[in-house]
C-alpha cells in the first residue's frame, strides 16, 4: 500500500544494514511496486542501491507466469 516516502527510506536503511559485512544476511532485495505511485517512490528511493530492484507489480507476475501460461481460475 502506498506510504510516505520516508517509509520506504527507512525500510531501505534497514535492508542496507543487514546486507553488509562479511556475512550478510540477504544478498539481494526485490521490492514490487503495486501501482505507478508506489514504483515511482521506490525508484527514487532506490535509484542509487545495486542490490536492491525495483520492479512493477505486473513484470514481477509476468516472470512468474509467462505468457501463453493459460490461466485457472476456480475449481475446474
């Protein structure tokens, strides 16, 4: 959900400071942006962190399921 810029900042520090060191805890971070707003926020929060990507909520599935994937929908 959309939050203030300095949200994302703080969340951005926060995977900044466990992926450094010689042991980091995660090696890469993959943020989804759900609506143009929010990856708009993001890449300006981000635009200057290698390991961390941003992506649209909507490339993001696309990777997941490929196109010519038919899609289930219910029971049948």
């Amino acid at each position: 959900t959309p939050r203030k810029k300095s949200r994302y900042e703080e969340k951005l520090y926060a995977f900044s400071d466990v992926m450094r060191g010689s042991k980091p805890l995660l090696h890469m971070v993959i943020w989804v942006g759900a609506t143009d707003r929010i990856l708009s926020d993001l890449k300006s929060v981000t635009r200057d962190h290698k390991k961390i990507v941003v992506e649209s909520y909507a490339h993001f599935l696309s990777k997941l399921w490929p196109t010519g994937v038919p899609e289930k929908i219910g029971g049948t």
